[in-house]
C-alpha cells in the first residue's frame, strides 16, 4: 500500500483526522523514521514497521509535532520483566532478548505467528513512560500482559529514573487502542 492510501487507512481506523495523520507521517519521514522514497507508481509500500511507528506516534501524544519524539520515546521502551506475565519467547521465540516496543508493534502488524494474535489491546502512558500490551484472558482465566519500562541494568536505576517522573501531579492521561482497531490493518499492510 502507498503512502497517501496508508495514511487515509490509518486516519479513518483510528478515527483521526486525516491532515493530523498526514502531518505525523511527514515528521515521521523527514526524521527517517518512515518508508520514502520515489513518488506515483514507482513509490515504495508501507511496512508493517511503518504502521506500528504511526500507531505508536498518534497513540502517544496528541501533538503532531511531537511523532519523532513519541516514537523515540515509547518504541525504544522494553519489557519489565518483573512486571510482564508473558515470557520473551511469547512474543519472538527466535529472540535472545526482549524486542523494544517498535520490534513488538512491527511484529504484530506483520501478522506473524506468535502469542501477539491475541492481543486484545495496547496503552500508553505519557505520564509515566509506560506501556502496556493486554492480552485476551487464557484457559486459566488470567489475562497475560507486557509492561514496557524505560531500560535499565538494575531494578535499583530504574526506580531512580522513575523518581521525576512519578513526581507528576494532578490529572494523567493514558491512551489506549483495542485490538479490533489495530487488528483491521493487519491485512491492509500484508497486501503491499
């Protein structure tokens, strides 16, 4: 799928206007940070990274000009495995380590198969630079998630880092996406 088809998909699923969608694109892509290249019929196809680094860019911050920022921010975020119910092989059994969140999204939207299939949504969390992938509850009842924290070695850093962050007072914002938003794209992208 080209640029301009994405983007009006992506706008019209997540019900977003289509000139907020199409300026996030463009920072995205001035920053390198998107597919480009040739125009008309020689134009390169969206990604399923494409698709993720927008979900991420419109779901984190409700400022267009801040898509490079958001996407720097939330898709280098990785999984707290103190706090994630799910193991690393869940998600990416080829991995030797956690996938950050713009490797998850990529792999989501690529459709891959894996315990990705059942996500049932993804939040993220300006106020606290965290998020969280929720999956449909399992046999058990329980419902597995991931929960994306800023990297750090020890436990210890961590916390030292969350310190300033935690400080925020008064009325926080979270945004977040069902999987049947999410998952309405999945076939557009592996169609390009």
């Amino acid at each position: 799928m080209k640029s301009g088809p994405f983007i009006k998909l992506v706008a019209d699923t997540y019900c977003v206007e289509e000139k907020t969608a199409k300026t996030v694109a463009r920072f995205l892509k001035e920053a390198g940070m998107l597919t480009s290249g040739a125009r008309g019929v020689n134009a390169p196809d969206m990604t399923a990274r494409d698709l993720g680094r927008m979900t991420i860019a419109l779901l984190g911050s409700d400022r267009p000009g801040r898509a490079v920022e958001t996407v720097t921010a939330f898709g280098g975020l990785t999984p707290d495995p103190e706090l994630s119910t799910l193991s690393q092989t869940d998600i990416n059994p080829d991995a030797d380590s956690w996938p950050s969140l713009d490797e998850v999204m990529e792999i989501y939207f690529s459709g891959a198969i894996s315990r990705l299939a059942s996500v049932k949504s993804l939040e993220l969390r300006p106020h606290n630079m965290t998020a969280e992938i929720e999956f449909f509850a399992d046999d058990n009842g329980a419902a597995p998630r991931i929960v994306f924290t800023l990297a750090a070695p020890t436990r210890e850093e961590l916390d030292r880092a969350y310190e300033q962050i935690s400080d925020h007072r008064g009325i926080r914002v979270s945004r977040s996406l069902h999987a049947a938003d999410m998952a309405i794209l999945i076939p557009a992208i592996q169609e390009a």
